[in-house]
C-alpha cells in the first residue's frame, strides 16, 4: 500500500543533508529502525524508488526523514533537495532494517547515522541507553550534524570522527582496525554499522580482523 502524504516543513541540516517533517496517515504505525520506500511522483524520478529510515518516533504525530541530497547524481536526492512545505511524497509501509541484538556499538558513515538516530531516541524514552555507543564519521566538520543531540544522548559514549581534517573535540582517522583497537575495548558485543558500502565493508573488516563474530554484526548499506 501506498500512502500520499504532505511536507509540513523541511529543514536544513547542512549543506547537503535535510529533514522532512511529514503528515502522518491515520493508523500508521513503525518501529525504530525501520524504513520505507519512497517515491515523488515527477516526471525526473517517475520509476524510481529510494529507501530511507524514520528518524522520528512512533509516538510523535508526524513522520520524519532525515536525507543527504547528491544534486549531481541527477536522481532521487537531486529532486528531494528542491522539496519544500506544501510538495507530496510518496510512502511505502515500514520494513525491518537493523536487527538489534542488545546494547552495542553503533559505527555510522554520514547520514547512514539515519537508521539509528530513531533507535537511540526510542532507547532514551525506553530508559535503555546503557551499554550503547556511537561513533559518527563524517569527512569534515561542515558536514557533521545532530552532534547535540547525540551528545545529550550518549555523553561520553557519543564519539565524533573526522576522515579529512583535525579541529579540536573531535577524533580524526578513516576506520580501520587501528583506529577501532584504539577506541573500543570489547569486541565480544552487538555492532551496527550503516553508511556507504564502502565504509561499511571497510568496518565489518576490521570487527572480525579484532575478534567480532560476524553474526554480532549487523550490516546497513
């Protein structure tokens, strides 16, 4: 079933990441985690399909996506980027992404921090943050974002990294084992990583290479 629905605001995050505030459907109901497929019904996109997470909460009132915009990849994104209050979208029914196997660690490229941000709210409102780290990876500062938000969730467990520059308060590396050894001391718990297909190779590589069992890794593309 498809759901047609209205952009209530839109916000920008970055330079290239935005958020979607949308109408929600009457008895449509997710769990933290999940994804839908979504559509605009353009003609530049007509056939195309992209899945994104929810980054808001069942609880809230409305739907929430949170959407890093490629304009020169001339796809799906290039269109999302030109929304604005008032446009329609398109949305799928909720499917399962992550598989949650307990408190973990949380290793995000970019905006594949999206899947995660509504399990980490979902856990504040659940008392359940204890045990559970993240570490967000973006390639400069001007592309990180949510850093509060993260920060007033996880404290000291909230672990933001840079690939392309050093500016204070932040960890500066590309994931590796290296740099994982460096940082995490337990590699017998859950992990969840999510971003581009290469940086999430490049983490589950490094987990098995430092003793994770590849069944405690849950892999998001």
């Amino acid at each position: 079933m498809e759901f047609h629905v209205k952009i209530q605001k839109k916000e920008q995050l970055t330079h290239d990441v935005v958020r979607l505030t949308l109408d929600r459907p009457k008895d449509y109901f997710f769990t933290a985690g999940q994804a839908i497929d979504f559509k605009l019904d353009r003609p530049e996109v007509k056939d195309k399909v992209s899945p994104f997470t929810f980054t808001g909460l069942n609880a809230d009132p409305f739907l929430q996506l949170t959407i890093k915009c490629y304009p020169a990849h001339h796809g799906m994104t290039e269109q999302v980027a030109k929304l604005k209050a008032g446009d329609e979208v398109i949305l799928s029914e909720p499917f399962d992404t992550v598989a949650l196997k307990g408190p973990g660690v949380f290793i995000a490229g970019g905006t594949g921090v999206t899947p995660f941000i509504a399990i980490l709210r979902q856990k504040k409102v659940d008392g359940a943050l204890a045990g559970n780290s993240l570490f967000h990876f973006n390639k400069t500062k001007a592309d990180a974002f949510m850093e509060d938000e993260f920060g007033a969730l996880l404290g000291n467990d909230f672990h933001a990294v840079l690939s392309n520059e050093q500016v204070p308060g932040y960890l500066y590396g590309l994931v590796s084992a290296d740099f994982l050894k460096q940082h995490i001391t337990d590699f017998k718990q859950p992990f969840y990583t999510c971003g581009p297909e290469g940086f999430v190779k490049a983490v589950k590589n490094a987990l098995v290479q430092l003793g994770a069992s590849e069944s405690m890794i849950d892999v998001q593309f």
